[in-house]
C-alpha cells in the first residue's frame, strides 16, 4: 500500500481515488431530456430508473437569471473572510466553509445554505449578506422550482399515477421545506502534488434526502455520479443544463423504483467551481411512504412508515456518507 503525505491545509479533508474505466457495460453519458417533448415524461422515469439522474435540457430558464446569481455569489465569496464569517456558520443555515453539517463532515469547498418560502423567497431565517445576492437568489429559485415541478409531474405521469401532481404537490405544499445551496469550491493547488489517481473531496459522496435536487455549475469540471454497479462517473459541466438528482424520498414514494444516486464533488487543481442546487422536500408533516398505485396486488412496502419532519430529523444527525434509507428499510 502506498501511503501519502497530505498536505496541512488538505489535514481534516479526504481523499478519493479518481474514476476508473473499470469493467461493465460502458457508460452511455448523463441523459438528455426536454421536458417539453412528447415522450418526456417516459424518458424521464427511464432515466431515473437506470441511473437516478438526468440532464434537462431547453428548459426556458433565461441564461440570465443563472448567470447573474453565479455573478453575485462570486462577488460574495471573494470577500473578505470575515465579512463572509459574519452571514455564518451555517447551522445548519447560512454561510459555512470546509465543514458540512454537525456530524464531521469536511471539504474543499465554502457555500451558502438558505431556506426557501412558499412564495420561492429566501425566507427570513437565513442570513443572506446582501439584498442584490437575496433578489438573485429568489429570482433563480422562482424560475428553478418550476423545473422541479415540471419533474415531479413527469414522474407520476410516467408511472401512471394520477393525478398528474401527486408528487409536485408535496413540494407545492405552503409548509414544503425547499432548501437551496450554492457552493464554491475554490482551486485546490495542492492536488497537483498529488499523484494523478487521487483527488481531494470537494463534496463527499452522499445521497439527498429530499424528492428531487435541481443543479446547475458553471464550466468547471467535479461532479461525480455513482452508476448503479458502483462505478464512479464524471459529469461534464454544462452550464445550459440543471442536472437532476432522485432523492431519498422518491426512492421511498415509488417504493424503490426509482433509487437515490449517490453523488459527489472532487476539487480542481486550477479552477473554480460555483454550482447551485434546489432541494425539493415536502412539509414535515408528509408521509413519505409507497404510492398506493405502485404497488401490485399484496405487494408490500418496503419501507416502514415515516413523515418526512422524522427522515430529516435522523439525515440531520447522520454522517455525510452514511445509508441514510437502510434504517427505514423493512
Ligand atoms: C445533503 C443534501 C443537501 O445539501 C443538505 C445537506 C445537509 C447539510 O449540508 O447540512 C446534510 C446532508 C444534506 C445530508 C446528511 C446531513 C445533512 C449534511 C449532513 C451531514 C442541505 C440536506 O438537506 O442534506
């Protein structure tokens, strides 16, 4: 076994060893789907029963209103660090840096994590350091949520569940938790003095506990997506498209056909990464359990019963990487 010396500043932060082509069928690329086609709400179920991800595309974001968010979180966290402890730490909301959650999770990255309102308002518990970042902000989740919705729907559509929003509804909800994050991972140098099959964790592999996560980055290279056989692929960056997540609870919702993808990020020795994500959760009180059309005649459940204040409350004291489904499996 080679053992490395890591750097001081990398002390707290793991390591992981860079994707490798490895064995199995080869890796068609993260799918595309236009949400407006005929056939979307098919590709959509088939993609996330394949993979737990997907790209949508052409899906009448204005440019601008993304572009002027990044725009507005790189002024932010090009502030001085003070400035930026004072909107801070997040716990779990507002600015944080290097730690994610309470449980000793750490990475290469620093972000804002912010609650959203029903009226897609960055609501009034999280620090938002400037009003121009907060009106970025509600006008990008305003446009962003829809996106989610528009999934959900499709979702249930492909599944033959009615009503069209039987999913979508519980992110419509006026109590639904929606969260939204931006992160920054700044350039990592100190990769380069590492050998080429390893890379610093900028996010650590995880899945989300919500229905859906809604992601867009600018041009910078580092998301990884686990396949189904456990193998680790990169996400090219697109900055024209959000790349969809399947969360936890859809997981649970449709009874296990469609599965949480675990993701994560690996920092980049030279260039910045900002990425922007919209969580769609439901309201605390939502049980999060099988919908009754998913399953065949005395079929059963294969998760015992939870609403989704009780799945929050155990991810919240869980690690970053944990099974956070295994407990709830029946
Ligand atoms: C993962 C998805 C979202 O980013 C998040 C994360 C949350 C946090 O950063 O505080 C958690 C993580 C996420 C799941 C397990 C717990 C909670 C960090 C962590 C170790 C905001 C969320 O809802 O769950």
């Amino acid at each position: 076994m080679v053992v490395l010396a890591k750097p001081p500043a990398l002390d707290q932060i793991s390591l992981v060893r860079s994707p490798e082509p490895g064995g199995g069928s080869p890796f068609p690329g993260v799918p595309a789907v236009d949400l407006c086609s005929p056939g979307a709400s098919l590709a959509v179920v088939d993609a996330c029963e394949r993979f737990g991800f997907f790209k949508v595309v052409n899906h009448g974001v204005p440019a601008g209103v993304a572009d002027r968010l990044e725009a507005e979180a790189v002024a932010f966290f090009a502030r001085p660090q003070a400035e930026k402890d004072a909107s801070g730490p997040a716990d779990p909301l507002g600015y944080g840096s290097k730690r994610i959650g309470r449980n000793g999770d750490m990475g290469w990255l620093e972000y804002l994590l912010l609650a959203i309102d029903q009226g897609s308002a960055v609501s009034k518990a999280s620090p938002v350091p400037s009003s121009s970042l907060r009106d970025a902000v509600n006008e990008y989740v305003g446009a962003v949520r829809g996106v989610g919705a528009s999934v959900l729907e499709a979702v249930a559509e492909g599944l033959g569940v009615a009503p069209r929003d039987a999913l979508s509804r519980m992110v419509a909800d006026a109590a639904s938790d929606q969260v939204f994050r931006v992160n920054h991972y700044p350039p990592c140098p100190l990769l380069q003095r590492l050998p080429d099959s390893c890379s610093v964790t900028g996010f650590g592999e995880h899945t989300d506990p919500q229905l859906v996560s809604v992601l867009r980055s600018n041009g910078t290279a580092g998301l990884q997506l686990a396949l189904r056989d456990g193998r680790w692929v990169p996400v090219p960056p697109d900055r024209d498209a959000f790349v969809v997540i399947v969360g936890d609870s859809l997981e649970v919702l449709t009874n296990g056909r469609l599965k949480s993808a675990r993701h994560r990020v690996v920092a980049n020795s030279l260039k910045p990464r900002v990425s922007m994500i919209y969580f769609a959760g439901p309201a605390p009180a939502q049980r999060i359990a099988p919908l009754p059309e998913l399953l065949g005649h005395g079929e059963q459940g294969l998760y015992r019963d939870f609403t989704w204040g009780d799945y929050k409350k155990a991810a919240y004291s869980s690690r970053l990487g944990d099974n956070r489904l295994d407990p709830f499996r029946i």
